[in-house]
C-alpha cells in the first residue's frame, strides 16, 4: 500500500471517529429528561461489551465446544461466587480440561 493512500484512510478513520465522539456533545446541549433515552443510553455500554466479549470468548479456544464449556462453567459459578478471580480460574480449568478430552 502506498503511503498516499494509507494517510487518507488514515485521515478519513480518525475523522470518522472524532465525529461520532464529537457529534452528539454538539447536538444535545441540555440534559436529557427523557427516560426511555436515559435508560437505553445507560445500558449501551453493557450491550457493546457482550457484542465484544462474547464471540471472542467462543472463538479464543482452539474449538468452539470447549469455548461454550468455559462461559457455561463461568456462567454456573458466578451465580454462586461473585469473585472474579473465582469465575475466571473455573472457567480456564474448564476450558483446559475440555481441550485435553477433546485432543
């Protein structure tokens, strides 16, 4: 790729993403009264983190079966221990101990 044509994707992605951070601060210049906004607007950044983390805890092991055993083993644990550091360690053994009975 030329370095032409990289510093104008490189201009246009850095525009792009001053616009989407810069647009709604210009546009909304009160505080939002609205509750069904203020309730959809506190939950975004829940849902973007799922849409993330989710498929790429799938796709992170070597086969998705083991990926699904993991989020079930985390799943099941969490609802009894709020530790995180508990839900991650049953959720790496889980994910091991399946790749080894599946290799």
């Amino acid at each position: 790729m030329e370095i032409n044509t990289f510093l104008i994707y490189l201009a246009v992605i850095a525009g792009s993403t001053y616009l989407i951070r810069v647009v709604p601060f210009v546009l909304v210049n009160r505080k939002l009264t609205n509750k069904y906004v203020r309730s959809f607007l506190y939950y975004i950044p829940y849902a973007v983190l799922a849409a993330m983390t989710v498929p790429a805890a799938f796709y992170a092991t070597r086969d998705v079966i083991s990926g699904v055993v993991g989020i079930a083993a985390a799943a099941l644990v969490s609802l009894k221990y709020k530790s995180l550091l508990v839900v991650a360690a049953v959720a790496c053994i889980a994910v091991f101990v399946t790749e080894l009975i599946i290799l």
